[in-house]
C-alpha cells in the first residue's frame, strides 16, 4: 500500500499488508536496502486512518536504476515468514 502515490519528492511511505511496519524495515535491512520505519514526525499526515505507522524510503540522484529494481524484487518477494526468519 503506497499512501504518496503521486508525491513530487523522492519519499515514498507504504506498508506491506499483513507484516508490521519495523519488521518489514528490518527485513530490507538483511538485503542492504535501509529504510526508516515509524510515524515520521508526521503526525498530520494523513496515511489512510487507521495507519499508526508507515516505511519510508528515499530516494535521490546517487540511487541506481538496478538498486531501485532490487528493492522492487525484495518487495514482491516479501512473506511474514521470511520476515520472522530473518530475526533469527
């Protein structure tokens, strides 16, 4: 679920539903992608209700086409197993 779809900035918030923000975070982590998990300091932001809490990436001129592909096949890859796997 991306929350910024038609954002002008390089932050892009979204969740992967059925996996808690920080252990999605994490995850990416364990595959040299970093990302920020939490509320932001965004407070005002809406992100959709009943959101509490979001992963942040962000992107800019020194990001490469292939890492961007690389965070694209962690993410459609992603289950809650191989989140909890990577915790051990």
């Amino acid at each position: 679920n991306i929350y910024n779809p038609y954002s002008d900035l390089g932050i892009i918030s979204f969740n992967v539903e059925g996996i808690f923000a920080q252990d999605v975070a994490f995850y990416l982590g364990t595959k040299d992608i970093f990302v920020r998990a939490g509320d932001h300091c965004a407070k005002m932001l809406d992100l959709g209700g009943a959101v509490k809490s979001s992963v942040r990436m962000s992107l800019y001129f020194y990001n490469t086409y292939e890492e961007i592909d690389r965070l694209y096949d962690v993410l459609s890859d992603i289950t809650l197993e191989k989140c909890i796997d990577a915790y051990i």
